[in-house]
C-alpha cells in the first residue's frame, strides 16, 4: 500500500509538472528587457580604484552586471540614468565619461540586446553653491546637447532593432517629444523624452530634469502620448525615467527626492499611470525597492526602482533593516503573449558574492497591499 501511495504521488506530481510546462508554452515570452540604473561612482568614494577615479565608473560591478543581463538574453536594456558622473562645463570631460560607458555596454549591444539610455540628473544638471551654503541643482542646457550627441544614435537605430530582432520599432520619430513652453519646459527635448513601440508593447522614456522642469515628469506630452498608444491597441505600457514618483523611506531620516518634491506634478503622474495601467521604472535611489503607491485605495500601478547598479548605496550600513536594500541589482521583464507581465530581481552584495533572487513579481497580477 505504501509503494501505492509514493506511486500515486509521483505520477500527481508528474501531471502537474505537464500541466505546468503546457500553459507556459501555451504563452511564451513576446518581449522581455533588463533594466536598472545609477552605475556612475562617486569621487570621494573611500574605496574607489585609480581607474575609477578617472572614468567614474564602478567598472567591476557595471561589467558584471552587463554579464549576468546578456546571458538572460533579453531583447533590450533599459538604463535608468546616472550612467556617468557628469555635473560639468566641461565638454571633454563629459565626452570622456561617455564614451567609457559606451565602451562597457558596447559589446552587450552587438550581441543582440538594443541598449536604450534614460537621462538622470547626473547627465543633465550642475550643481550650483548659493551665498548661504546651500547646493541647488538644476537642468543646463549644454548638458542636455552632450546627452543627444553622446547617445542620440542609441535613440532609436531601427537598423539595429531589426539586424537584432527581425522587426523595427514603430510609433517613432525623433520630433516626438514635449514642446517648449509645455509642462515648464524650456529647451529642445529630442532624444531625452522618447517613445515608440514594439511588438504590440508601448515604451515612454521622460526626461525628469528638463531645464525648466527639474524633478518633474512632462505630464502633458506624456497624457498624449499613452492616450495615443492606447489608440493603437498596444497591450501594455512600460515608462522609464530616472527620478522617482514615491521615495522609498527606508528608514525615517529619509526625505522626498523625486517628484513627491512637487506634490501636484506626482499626483498628475500617477494618476496617468493608474489611467493607462502603465508601469514606472525609475533609479536616483540607489536601491531596489518596488510599490504600488496607491493600491490601499484601489490602485494598481507599479513604481519600480531599481537604481542600484553600482553607486554608492542608497541605505549606509545599519539603516536599514532590510538586507536586499544594499544589494547591487537589476530587473528581468518578461512580457508574455497573453499580456501577462512576471518580474524578477536579481542581485549580489557589496562583496560581490553569488548572484541570487531578490523578488519575482507578477506586474499584471491584483493589487499587493
């Protein structure tokens, strides 16, 4: 009897083993991407190397990271700014850090992910020291012509789209982008808020430090542009910016830094989030950390932050309870045919230990409170 019993188990077991192998063949994977963001170090960093020191760039988790993501083989990588150190006048210099994280993701590109860069303040501001001590930052607009001319042939090669992918994005072009005089905007935006789609999917990369609009999304271009797409009959909406809608407090000394600065422009945007049942990924902090702001009263949009791709963590040693917030981290979306949308998180600690599991999350999935 007990040889029937084990018997039985193996073959319930087996069954749903089929059963399980079936409906994820029933519904394979129509796109997937990587993202993360905030790779650039930090020059008074302590344990910064003398190669580092001149790039900026914390290279050894960068390359590893840029390994691990091209053996997942997703079809893009979304990089969600902060990718040089920037906040110069200086022309060369900018040009220097630039071409040294081209470098880096170079080879990801030419083994068939499309690399698609995100502006962080990094890229876009200076810092100014006011008579009272005070640092402010704010969007220059020779930064924001550095960015186009460093990176504008990544946004968008259709050519290497299709070489890549066997189809080009579409719902592009390069004049799509927020006007001047809209949403406080001040400056041409080509190439620093982007949009197209892809296969029934539609993507929104904002420039969240437009000169004129520091620390805010550009809601009415944005509000047009996912009304349109909706039009399409994309079947979901995935925006990318570098700051966040929600700071995440990961402990009670830490302060509002993204768009919850500005209370008004935050609401805006998520409420267009909700609308069109996008998700948001974001960096600026160093950490991953992934909410849905408002599902105590209904809500169902994602805010993902997964800004921990190399600079100095966002938590110091002992601020946090929670170990994954000083783990070096990225996203693998995968986006299958039905619509369904699984997230998972991978990531290693400061010793560069081994590669594990932070969270898996299904996007499309009920409200998590």
């Amino acid at each position: 009897m007990k040889i029937l019993r084990c018997s039985l188990l193996v073959w319930l077991l087996n069954c749903v083993g089929l059963s399980v192998s079936a409906a994820a063949g029933d519904d394979p994977v129509a796109f997937s991407f990587a993202t993360v963001g905030d790779c650039r170090h930090d020059p008074d960093a302590p344990d910064i190397i003398a190669q580092d020191r001149i790039w900026l760039q914390n290279t050894r988790v960068l390359a590893r990271l840029l390994r691990e993501i091209e053996a997942q083989k997703p079809h893009a990588l979304f990089f969600n700014g902060d990718l040089i150190y920037g906040y110069s006048t200086n022309r060369s210099v900018l040009d220097r850090q630039y071409a040294y994280w081209r470098g880096m993701v170079a080879g990801l590109a030419e083994r068939g992910v499309c690399v698609l860069p995100v502006p962080g303040n990094h890229e876009v501001q200076l810092k100014t020291k006011l008579p009272n001590g005070d640092v402010v930052k704010t969007a220059h607009e020779p930064s924001e012509v550095a960015w186009r001319e460093n990176m504008g042939d990544l946004i968008l090669d259709t050519n290497r789209w299709l070489a890549a992918h066997h189809a080009a994005p579409t719902a592009w072009s390069v004049e799509h982008a927020p006007r001047i005089g809209q949403d406080g905007v001040q400056t041409d935006q080509r190439q620093l808020s982007y949009s197209f789609d892809f296969v029934q999917l539609h993507f929104a990369v904002i420039n969240t430090d437009a000169v004129g609009a520091d620390s805010h999304a550009p809601v009415t271009w944005l509000a047009a542009d996912l009304a349109a797409a909706k039009a399409r009959g994309v079947k979901r909406q995935f925006v990318f910016g570098h700051k966040m809608a929600f700071t995440y407090h990961y402990s009670d000394k830490s302060k509002p830094k993204g768009f919850d600065v500005f209370p008004e422009n935050q609401r805006a945007f998520w409420i267009l989030m909700e609308q069109f049942h996008a998700t948001y990924f974001c960096g600026h902090e160093h950490i991953y950390h992934s909410m849905q702001p408002t599902a105590k009263s209904g809500g169902r949009a994602w805010q993902v932050i997964v800004g921990a791709g190399g600079s100095p963590f966002e938590a110091a040693p002992g601020a946090s309870a929670n170990p994954n917030d000083r783990q070096y981290s990225w996203a693998l979306v995968q986006v299958h045919n039905s619509g369904r949308v699984a997230m998972e998180v991978f990531g290693f600690d400061e010793h560069l230990g081994a590669t594990h599991l932070l969270e898996r999350i299904e996007l499309s999935g009920p409200a998590k409170h």
